[in-house]
C-alpha cells in the first residue's frame, strides 16, 4: 500500500519544471521497502555510507530514486534499513504532523506534477488538544503558518513556556516581509510595484490631511524612488493590509526621509438590503491563488491587473440544498460572466475561475450573487491599470494595449448584453468614452487615475518615521503598535538557557 501511495512502482522524470509520470516499473527484488516523512535525524557514519560507499546497495537504489516522485520520503530509510547500519534505526519520526485527508488530498498539483499526492495541513486552535495528547516521545509538530494561523502558535509557547508578562507589545501581531529593496525591484510584478507606489503616494497624501498646517510645509512630501519594503500586517488572525516603507522629500527642508505607510483594504462584501430571506451566503471575494487546503487567497490583499485571472469564492452556512447565480459585470457595466453554481447541504466554500478574456478592463468590478434572480449580496474587486511594463515607466502604445479592456469588448464567446435591461445594470455611453480616455493615459494623469481607482477600495491609516524627521506631529514608528519596527518581543530570540529552554 505504502509502495502503491507514493508512486514507486511508477517511472518519473522531471522536465521543464513538471515531474512526468511514464509508465510502470518493478521494485528491485530482496529488498525491503520503507519510508514515511522526509524529516529525519541521519548519524554520521550513516551518511559517510550513503556518500562515498560503492556498495551495490547504495548505487542501485540512487539510480533507483533517480526516477522518483518523492525520493527525501523513502531513500534513506530504504536504504539503512538494508545496510549494514539497520540496527542503528529508530522507527518513529518524533513529530506530529496535521493530517486531514479531506482537505489536503485535492489533486492541488496536477499542474506540476502527473501524480495525485497528500499535503498536511496547517495546525489551528482546535486542534490543541493533539499536543496535550500524545502518547509518544514528541519533539516537533507541523505545519504551522502564522499568516495561516497565529493563534496556535502563541497557545502552544504558553503551553511550553507560560504567559508573556501581562502588557506585553506585540502578542496578537504577526508581520511578513513580502519585499525588501535588496530583494531588487525586478522581483516585483508590475501590477505590485504600480500598487506599492500608489500605497505610497496615500500615505503622503495623509501626513498633508492630518498633520499639514497653513503656511507650513513641514508635513508636505514628493515621492521619491521605489519602495524600500512591503510587509503584510496581521493582528488577532486577521489581515490588516500592506504596510509599506519608502523614501520622501520634505518640501520644508528638501531632505530625503523614510516614513511608513499602513494602509488597509476596504469593506466590499455587502448583503443585499432590504436582505433576502436566503440566508446561507456568509462572505465572497475575489483574488488568485486559491489554497483549497487552508481555504485562503495566497495573494493578500487581492492585487489584480489586466492580465491577471480572478477567482471568484464564496463561504457558506449549512442549509438546504440550493442554486445561486454568480453574475461579474466590469466597470462600465458589460457583464462579462454568468454562472449557476449548486450549493450542497454540507458545502463550506465553493470557488470558480471564468474562463475570461484578456486584458480585463481595468477599474472597480462587481459580483452580484442572486437566488431565484433575487440579489443576496454582492462584492467588489479592483483591477488596477498599470503604471508600469516591465518595471519601467508605461509607455502609451503598451497602456492602450493593457487597459482597453478585451477584444470587441467580449469576455466570453457567449454575449450577456441580454441581461443588462433585466438585472437593471445599465451601459452608458459616456462611461465607455471615458473609459477609452483612461486608456491613452500615461504619466501624471495616469497615476491619479490609478491613485482615485486605488483609494476607493484601500485606505491609508497610519504613516511614520522611521528615523528623523522635519514633520513635529508625526510618530516615530517604532513607537507605533502597527509599524514593522515596533516592538515584537514573540519574535526575539536570545541564548539558549541551562534547562535548554529558550524563555
């Protein structure tokens, strides 16, 4: 079974970054076949053997695992448990790790993979009990994933360590560089740095609203260079938006200062009002990157451009069995999908990708989700258009490409128009003219029409310094409890202390 399980009774190849599956093979006789985790503790001696010995043993089962899906999950413990060094095996990997075969054995990786394999799961609070319980030596457990699930890790150091001392900064926090101006901009997609800048210029514009006085331009910037770092901000498990770090100019001094700017996505889900009597709709978004195991989008924040391909998500509770109607209309109200979706008893979530047409117009979209053609709710998501190709300035010629919306503004093959008198969403004339305006535009007159698009689904909470600074009222972000330069004592790690605990 466990031969069967990890394929090795099968040929693999890996090419052109995919593991290619090309037939059926024998496992080669006398030998006992063993594995289970990759993660595992290798003696010295063990590991001079398996390097350097020429052992038929050794040379037959590297050519053996050279073909193999999964060759860290079963070479070395096949090949010590028929080595002279079999003796030195412990049967028991000493971790826990966080199965649950319903979700993580959904064939996420057909796309790279010709093989239909198990991932763990992450470890969430109601599954505390499973440290409390085990009835073997345990020395580590996985996954864990703090932008998964904080909260299980911070109840698991409480358990092994016991409680921060009350007050402690930090505790529910959770900050993730995503960017790092070492990184090099040339790592970012155009459609995060055309964002990142935008996130920048709100926070700019929110020092002037909040700490600008009249005839004093101490709290006035200009924008200069590229973001210097992104992190995704998380508190109490909940995503609290990018902060981003970058360089300005006081217009007082005309010295260059690094400030931090927090901004936040905007509530977008809205249920119908007056509500309908259909209750089992609890949340929609759109985003890319779906992780059906943990249920999330990978890309935080739902940064989209034109030639990006959303998915649309919805959350759901128990209830009968039902139909409900999934409508996307772009932003001068061409609908550009429609779809039924059945919505079993049992179902939590359900996601689906249109097969759209490129370039998707950009501007804000909206999902309608109807029963029985009556709305229930409908959500918001933004498309942004580009300031930037190829981390450069965009020039016109690409911007009319990107951001004129599809060919023959047809999404589909199947066309919708049909609906728009139906569903009351009409098409005007002057907004798809002012849309072609928006196409042509490059420069100054584009950022303010990204800046305008940007600032109706995000908003700018909080901006600091991180280090001097010409503006009297504004913070130091070290003293800020949002900023990722303020405190996070969870995250500081010292010397390792005589008992071998760490606090």
């Amino acid at each position: 079974r466990f031969i069967r399980k990890q394929g090795l009774d099968r040929l693999f190849l890996e090419c052109d970054t995919h593991m290619w599956r090309l037939g059926d093979r024998r496992i080669p006789e006398g030998i006992t076949v063993d594995g289970g985790s990759d993660w595992f503790l290798l003696n010295r001696k063990f590991v001079e053997y398996v390097t350097f010995s020429n052992d038929d043993l050794v040379t037959k089962m590297k050519r053996f695992y050279s073909y193999t899906l999964l060759p860290a999950e079963s070479f070395f413990h096949t090949v010590l448990e028929n080595s002279p060094y079999c003796d030195s095996m412990v049967d028991n990997n000493l971790r826990i790790t966080n199965w649950n075969r319903k979700l993580g054995c959904k064939c996420q990786y057909k796309h790279i993979v010709d093989w239909c394999g198990c991932s763990p799961n992450d470890f969430k609070p109601a599954d505390f009990h499973r440290f409390q319980q085990t009835a073997r030596p345990t020395f580590f457990a996985r996954k864990f994933e703090a932008v998964v699930n904080q909260e299980i890790i911070g109840q698991l150091d409480y358990y092994l360590y016991g409680n921060y001392p009350s007050g402690t900064p930090g505790l529910r926090s959770y900050w993730e560089n995503v960017y790092d101006e070492p990184d090099g901009v040339h790592t970012l997609s155009d459609v995060a740095l055309t964002m990142y800048h935008a996130f920048s210029r709100m926070g700019l514009r929110r020092a002037e609203a909040s700490f600008h006085a009249a005839g004093d331009n101490s709290c006035r910037y200009y924008p200069m260079g590229h973001p210097v770092s992104v992190h995704l901000y998380f508190l109490a498990d909940r995503f609290q938006g990018f902060l981003i770090r970058h360089h300005a100019t006081n217009l007082a001094v005309s010295k260059l200062e690094t400030l931090e700017t927090w901004v936040m996505p905007k509530k977008v889900f809205k249920i119908a009002s007056p509500p309908s009597d259909f209750g089992r709709l609890q949340f929609s978004e759109i985003g890319t990157e779906w992780d059906a195991k943990e249920r999330l989008f990978r890309n935080f924040g739902g940064l989209l451009g034109p030639t990006d391909e959303p998915v649309g998500m919805q959350k759901w509770g128990k209830g009968p069995n039902v139909t409900v109607t999934v409508i996307w209309v772009d932003p001068v109200n061409v609908i550009a999908a429609t779809y039924d979706i059945l919505i079993e008893s049992s179902a939590e979530f359900t996601h689906y990708k249109p097969p759209l047409n490129l370039p998707l117009r950009p501007g804000v979209w909206t999902i309608k989700i109807l029963h029985h053609w009556v709305q229930v709710a409908e959500t918001k998501f933004l498309v942004t258009p580009l300031t930037f190709s190829n981390r450069q300035p965009i020039k016109q010629e690409e911007a009319m490409k990107y951001h004129s919306g599809p060919p023959k503004n047809a999404y589909m093959e199947q066309s919708f128009q049909g609906l728009n008198p139906v569903l009351n969403i009409p098409i005007s004339a002057a907004r798809m003219d002012q849309a072609k305006r928006n196409a042509g535009l490059v420069g100054a007159r584009l950022e303010a029409w990204v800046d305008s698009l940007v600032s109706s689904v995000w908003s700018a909470v909080d901006i600091c310094s991180t280090g001097p600074t010409a503006c009297p009222v504004m913070q130091g972000c070290a003293q800020t409890a949002w900023s990722s330069l303020s405190p996070d004592p969870k995250s500081e790690l010292g010397p390792v202390k005589p008992d071998g605990r760490l606090r």
